[in-house]
C-alpha cells in the first residue's frame, strides 16, 4: 500500500533562507522515485517569477525532474492542470495569501486534483500558507490580523506557522484553540512536520534551538502546549553549494543524502 507523505514547514525553506537547504533536500525523499518529478505551485504568492527562479536553483541540483505550474498566467502558458499534477511524485505549495490561495484553487478546480493526487500517494510539501492548507484550518494574515481560516481537510486538525516570528498569530492561534477550535500543531521557522497516513512521524529542522508545538484544549477551557524537540538535519558544509564546488560534486553528494533520507523516513516508526 502506497504511503501518503506530506511535509509542512512553518517557514523558511528556499523562498526565504540559504540556510534551510536541508529541508529542500529531504523534500525529494518524500517520493518513491530515484528521479522524482517535483511541480511548484506558487499561487499563493501570485506566481511571482523570483519564487519560480528560486526553485530551480535550489532543486535544479538535485537531479529532479522540475516543473512549475502558473495559475495567473494559463492565458498564456495552458497546461491540462490534472493530466500535469497527477503525473507528478512531489507537489511543492509556496507560501503567501492562504485565502486566495484556495479560492483560486477552487475556481480552477485544483483543490479537488490535490485530494486526488494525495489519495494516489503523491507527496505533498509547503511552506507556510502552503503548510497550513492541508490542515482542517490554519491561521492567516490575509486581511492583516491574524485570523482562522478554513483548509482543504487533508489533515485532521490545525496548524499555525512562524511561531516564533509571528508573536501575534502565535497568539491568535491558542486564544482559537481555547474558544473552540480544534486543536493541532505550531511550528517555528525552519521546522518540519512529517504525516504519513495522517499521523505526524517526524519533525526535523536545519536550524538548531528552532521548536515545534502540539496545542489542545485542556480541561479548563485553556489552550495546552507541548513542545516537540525536532530532529536536527545534517548541517555541516559538506554537499552544500560553497565557492568553489562543481555541481557534479554538489549533485552526487545531494543525491547521496536523498537516498539516506528515503531510507530513513522508510524505515523510521511512527512517533
């Protein structure tokens, strides 16, 4: 039976830090696939070209097969957007707008290509916005304040990002939790969360002191936390694109991390 894989990032990753490029390696692993094909679905920052450009740059040497798909711009780029997505092993959802990243999915019908591909086993990876939207509800600042928003219920609960940039969304989030809300997850910038079948197997980082949370609703109408110490990922300089380094050293040596992180996440036990 085919293992349905999503990672969640509270933040950080290739849109926004060097840094996190051990994240954007163990995205690949996610996949069954030696050569995986990966698609970027940017919408919820309006399809900007610089997220799209760092993409490739930041996957390009992980000898993936790379897409992107342009939901502003199917006037001039058509593309069969189930024919594409379903063809892929790797969905990557960019940060930005949770709101009007899910409305425009459903004008064009995404939301219901996403279940599919999930229920098919496609892997499914974002980033902030592009975390939360798996969830039964996220928080957003669409309209400026932070505020519950409604997801696409891939995921049973909710998830809350940038907890410890977003002072006030951290905030909002247990103050929703405590007035009813379901509870679920926080994660910080540069954490990881890995569901597999809908239960969280992992939570991995590239930044270290960076944490990750668990939050109900205990008995006294509070909102509850527990802290969740992530697994640190390899960190150090080796396969890391330094000057000078050869992209074939950089690529051998990606690919040779990927292959361990699909090892590991195969024959790690649920947590």
């Amino acid at each position: 039976m085919t293992t349905r894989r999503i990672l969640a990032l509270g933040g950080g990753g290739f849109t926004s830090s060097s840094e996190d490029w051990p994240l954007d390696e163990l995205t690949p692993a996610l996949a069954d696939e030696d050569r995986p094909a990966i698609c970027l679905l940017p919408t919820a920052s309006g399809d900007p070209e610089d997220q799209i450009a760092r993409f490739y740059d930041a996957f390009g040497p992980l000898d993936c097969e790379l897409s992107h798909v342009s939901l502003f711009r199917l006037g001039s780029e058509a593309v069969d957007l189930r024919q594409h997505l379903l063809s892929r092993d790797v969905i990557y959802v960019g940060g930005g707008s949770m709101l009007n990243l899910l409305a425009l999915w459903r004008v064009h019908g995404v939301d219901s290509i996403l279940s599919e591909a999930y229920g098919r086993g496609i892997a499914l990876c974002g980033v902030s916005a592009g975390a939360m939207c798996w969830f039964d509800a996220g928080v957003t600042r669409t309209h400026g304040a932070p505020g519950p928003a409604s997801g696409l219920g891939l995921l049973p609960g909710t998830l809350s990002v940038h907890d410890s940039t977003d002072p006030q969304r951290r905030a909002e989030f247990r103050d929703q939790v405590a007035a009813g809300m379901a509870g679920g997850w926080a994660a910080e910038d540069g954490v990881g969360l890995l569901f597999e079948d809908g239960l969280l197997t992992e939570a991995v980082t590239a930044r270290r002191g960076a944490r990750a949370y668990r939050v109900w609703r205990d008995g006294d109408g509070r909102a509850a936390e527990e802290q969740i110490e992530p697994r640190l990922l390899d960190t150090d300089a080796e396969g890391r694109p330094p000057e000078p380094v050869s992209i074939v050293e950089y690529r051998e040596a990606a690919q040779r991390r990927s292959r361990d992180s699909r090892n590991s996440l195969r024959s790690r036990p649920p947590v």
